[in-house]
C-alpha cells in the first residue's frame, strides 16, 4: 500500500483524483444539497500560496461554484460533504475542482453535477 506519510516526502508522487457522488435526494427534498466528495493523493488543508506547491505529500483545497453565479468559495475543512442550503426549487448545477495551494485546478480534476430541488422543497423553508 502506497499512501501519502505526513512525515516522508513522497518522490513521484501520483496526480491527485477527485471523485464526486450524486447529491443526496432527501436533502434535495428539503432546498439543501449534501454532496460529497473523496480525493486521493492530496490532502484537502487550509494552506494557500504558491510557496505550499511543492509540499510533500501534496496539499490542496477545492473550489465551489454553484450556477454560474460569477464567485466560488474555497473549502478547506475536508469533511468530505458540500453543504448548501436555502436553494430555490428548479434546475441547479454546481462546479467542483481540486486545486493546488495557488488555487490553479489540477489538470481534469473539475466535475459538475446538475440536480433539481422539488418544488416541495418550498415548503421546507417556511417556518
């Protein structure tokens, strides 16, 4: 078994992966969208410049895009779950890319889902 050491610089260390499931429907049912994510070869930290490129084994954070909106947030927490609430019933889609301390994605790790909350979820929101 080959795995990143925090403690040994790895030489040759393979590209970095980023796997993303479906949205989970119950939630959708309710305006949120839980959608998680793996990663392999990189470890998901809050470590930013371009002097953390060269750490070993490699570091990096995703970046979030939802609907083409024009801004994104960083995630850092590695929790392995994006959590977004308040969506309006109808057609989404969201944008998730693996990203280098400099925020450049690694090359073909940026997916999108589309999904659609119900809208039954309009009820979920009004208390």
């Amino acid at each position: 078994m080959r795995r990143a050491n925090p403690y040994v610089a790895l030489e040759d260390e393979p590209l970095p992966k980023l796997f993303v499931d479906s949205p989970d429907p119950k939630a959708l049912g309710q305006g949120i969208l839980w959608i998680q994510y793996r990663v392999e070869n990189l470890r998901i930290v809050p470590v930013f410049d371009k002097r953390a490129i060269n750490i070993s084994p490699r570091v990096g954070h995703l970046h979030i895009h939802i609907d083409d909106v024009g801004w994104w947030w960083a995630d850092s927490n590695g929790l392995n779950t994006i959590d977004v609430a308040g969506l309006k019933p109808g057609e989404h889609k969201i944008k998730i890319e693996l990203v280098n301390p400099n925020h450049e994605v690694f090359p073909g790790q940026s997916k999108t889902v589309t999904f659609t909350v119900p809208e039954s979820a309009r009820q979920a929101h009004l208390h």
